[in-house]
C-alpha cells in the first residue's frame, strides 16, 4: 500500500498529487476555501467534506489564513480493491461530480475525523502483517 494513500493537513498538493491517480478526501476543520469545480464554485467550511475524483477539473479561488484541513488521496485503484460489490457506482460518481461538498453535522464530522485518524494509524504501521 505503498503510496496509494497520502495524508496532508493542506491543499497544496489538490491540483498535482500522482496526476489524476488519487482520489482527494478533503475534511475542513476551520475557516473556508472556495474551490471552482464544473464550471461551479463550492465553498468549503468548517465541518465540510469535500470528495473530488476529476481533480484536473478543480481550481482553488480562494483559501482564508486560518483554513485548516485533513486531505486524504487514496489511489483508484485502493478504491476499487476495497469497495463492496454494492458501491458508490455510477449514480454516486455523477453526485459528485455535479456537489462535491457535503455540510455535515458535528457528529458526522466527529466520525469522519475519527475514520481519517484510524487510516493514519493504520499507514504508520507497515511491518503489521495484515498491512495490506
């Protein structure tokens, strides 16, 4: 699993990590961003998530001095190698692609946090042998 996962706690990377390879995750834990994603602009906030699978087709307008935020990129291919038969599919690629950003509440922002830590602990445990 080297390298199909990469954690970053900024957006630098958004536009140019593994050229359309990754799939970003973005949780946003304070001020706001606003992305320009088909030909629409999104704001990000806090407790915002954010799921961007064209990446070539969105461009940062705007991040305020105290955004802070979790980017999770995960490889198409992990995608793919750990989703159930029953998956986001077609239908949900297209929400995506039309809202990539979801207002969650506290709660479900508590839990997202908690299942990007749990991969982050994961990843840092490579000599573990179920690691793969």
């Amino acid at each position: 699993m080297d390298n199909e996962v990469i954690i970053e706690r900024h957006l630098d990377s958004l536009l140019s990590i593994g050229d359309g390879h990754f799939i970003a995750h973005i949780l946003c834990y304070k001020g706001e961003c606003t992305i320009c994603f088909n030909d629409k602009e999104h704001i990000l906030r806090k407790r915002d998530c954010a799921i961007f699978r064209a990446r070539h087709q969105a461009h940062l307008t705007r991040i305020s001095e105290d955004f802070e935020c979790k980017v999770v990129y995960v490889s198409r291919e992990t995608i793919e190698k750990s989703t159930p038969a029953s998956n986001y599919g077609m239908k949900g690629s297209l929400s995506l692609f039309n809202e990539p950003v979801m207002h969650l509440t506290q709660e479900q922002q508590a839990i997202l946090d908690n299942d990007f830590r749990q991969i982050e602990e994961r990843l840092a445990h490579k000599d573990h042998l179920f690691h793969k």
